[in-house]
C-alpha cells in the first residue's frame, strides 16, 4: 500500500506508442460498447473518425477498418500481429490495407498475419507457416516459389503438396 510506481501515472496511449506493437484481432479486439470517434482518437492518425455510433452498431466492415487504421496509425510500429485481417473488408480498403502492410514491411515492421486468404498473402510474406492436420512447416518464400513473385496459386499448390506429404518448391506460375 505504501509504494508507488513511477510509470503508474502514464496513459495508456503513451506505453502503447513506446511498445511498437501492432495487434489486432478483428472483433474480439474491439470494445463494442466505445463509440467509434473515442476508438479512433487512439491511433491520433488517420483513424479519427466523426462517427458517433457505438462499435457494436457498425458494420462488421466498418468495425475491421476502424480497428486496422488505429492499429496501423501507430507510430513507430516495430511488430505487426494481425489475425484474418481481410475479413470484411470492401476490395478498395482490401488494397489499402495489403499495400499498409507492404509499406510496414518495407520500413522494417516485422509483420505476422494469420489468414486463409492466400491471394492476400501471396507476395506479402519472407515465410510462410502452413498448417494441416497439426502440422506446420515453414517455408522461407524462395521454397515456395524459387524464380520471382509468388502467386496464390503457388501458395495453394504448396499446401496442396503439404497436404499429400510431398516437398519442394511450386513450379506452377
């Protein structure tokens, strides 16, 4: 009782911003009850939104955005973790959020993403961990496909050889 922490009186928003980390797991990460423009305030980016509604009453998309532009908004931002990102979003905010991600990566984010949406990923990822039956591999992206841009088609064909026990990059282009 008699003690005190000296980090004890700064705010929530200034420990995040030291933190560098981007987290965000679409609705569970939401607080449905917070209006939309106090959830917005928090990246103090391009997040600030007018919107007064409360989460809960958005659409799902509009929740998904709003989450990922306050995340995203932060700065520095060293890790990114993102799980199912692309849910609900319209093919514009889609882009955005695919060349966001890029652009994280490409200043030096570290940058891990859940999805089951290959044509999202493809391209986007150094490694990729695939999952089947319990199984993981992790394949740097040069084992997925060894001769330029790796496609969703390719990302499926690695699976599908993961899946059939096989191993060895994709050679479908």
């Amino acid at each position: 009782t008699g003690t005190s922490c000296p980090n004890h009186s700064r705010r929530p928003q200034s420990s995040r911003a030291r933190a560098g980390l981007a987290y965000f797991a679409g609705e569970a990460s939401l607080p449905g009850s917070v209006r939309a423009s106090a959830w917005g305030r928090l990246s103090g980016g391009d997040a600030a939104t007018a919107e007064r509604r409360r989460l809960r009453t958005l659409s799902r998309g509009a929740r998904q955005l709003l989450g990922l532009r306050t995340v995203l908004g932060r700065v520095p931002i060293d890790l990114i973790v993102l799980d199912e990102p692309w849910e609900g979003l319209d093919p514009d905010d889609a882009r955005w959020l695919s060349a966001t991600l890029e652009a994280k990566r490409d200043k030096g984010a570290a940058v891990v993403v859940s999805s089951h949406r290959l044509h999202d990923l493809a391209g986007l990822c150094d490694a990729y961990l695939l999952l089947h039956r319990g199984r993981a591999m992790l394949l740097p992206a040069a084992a997925v496909c060894d001769d330029g841009a790796i496609t969703a088609a390719q990302l499926a064909d690695t699976l599908e050889r993961l899946r059939l026990g096989m191993s060895g990059p994709s050679r479908r282009s």
